[in-house]
C-alpha cells in the first residue's frame, strides 16, 4: 500500500475571521502539524495545499501547491492538485482542521477500497459521510476535471458519481470533529 496524501489549506476560513486555518494553534502546535503528525506514518508522500501563507507552508518542508483558479473553488480544488502531483497512484484526501484524524485512516480507507472494488473511499460515521475524508484512485482525475468544469463544486455529489464506497469509522466518530470557529477550537482543547 503506497499512498501519497493531500492536507486542504486552501479555503478562506471565513467562519475563523479569514484566519489561516491550517496555521491557528491549537494544543501549542499549528493545526497543520497535528494532521501532518498523524499522516506520517500512514503514508509515503504528503503535499500541502494553500494559497495563503505559501512560506510559511513551505516549512513544514512538504510541497506546497496553490489552487489552479484564484476563485477558491473549495476542497475539490485541492483534491484535484493531489491527483495531480501525487507521486502515487492512491490519494488520500484530509481537511487540515480535524486534529484527531483517524492513526489508522489511511489502511482502513485502503481495505474498504479494496473489499468493494471501488475508485474512492469515503470515511464515515454515525450515518454522516465525511467527504473530504477520502482515499482516491489517480484514474478518476478526469472525472474531477470535468465536473469542476461544468461548474459543479459538492465534493460528495461528485464522489458518487464515480465507482464509492463509504468506510465505517463509528468506532471513533470524535476523530472527525473539524474546528471552524475559534470557539470551537477552544472548546476542544479544555476537552482534551
């Protein structure tokens, strides 16, 4: 299993005041480098996705691709950088605001791909799929282009469209909890 991985930075965090969401602090670390953190081990390449702050992405010393249009087209944007830059031929998709992503996302996300012989897998829990949580084949790379294309932009409208499959992650359901708002964030610190 090679994988190369894609953390989504791109957005204008407008719930979190136009901040950069990737760089807030969250537990004395950015929250980039919780999700880098947990995607190390589980993967083999990883790529950054940001249009703000570019140097200050390039620190954390992984490749750093901006979004093709300035109109910040949302998560598909970056997901279509990863399918494109990507070393490999599977592409795991994150969000860089969910802290406590999954240690074993990557190899579940794998094996569901390959029990139901699909082109994408999608993580979820408690019957909520959690879209930009995902595991992609490079082969759907044109599919994306496409529905960009024809101005379409819902991430999970897209995703089953293609050959999908939803990975069952209720056993640990708080591992996607993504932080939008300070007050969020916050909160999930005086939890932990």
């Amino acid at each position: 299993m090679v994988i190369s991985a894609i953390i989504l930075a791109g957005g204008r965090a407008t719930r979190m005041g136009g901040m950069d969401k990737g760089l807030i602090q969250f537990r004395d670390q950015p929250l980039i480098q919780h999700a880098i953190s947990r995607l190390r081990p589980q993967v083999d390449e990883i790529l950054i996705n940001s249009n703000r702050e570019i140097a200050r992405y390039e620190t954390f010393g992984f490749k750093v691709l901006q979004d093709e249009n300035s109109e910040f087209l949302g998560p598909l944007s970056g997901m279509l950088l990863g399918l494109k830059h990507a070393t490999h031929d599977l592409v795991l998709s994150v969000p860089c605001d969910s802290p406590l992503l999954p240690l074993n996302l990557a190899e579940r996300l794998y094996n569901g791909m390959l029990g139901s012989l699909t082109d994408i897998a999608v993580a979820s829990s408690d019957d909520n799929a959690h879209p930009v949580f995902c595991l992609m084949k490079k082969s759907i790379l044109h599919s994306l282009e496409a529905f960009l294309d024809a101005g379409e932009r819902k991430v999970s409208v897209w995703q089953k469209s293609q050959a999908y499959c939803e990975v069952s992650f209720s056993d640990c359901a708080n591992a996607f909890v993504n932080l939008n708002t300070l007050e969020e964030l916050r909160e999930l610190e005086l939890k932990l």
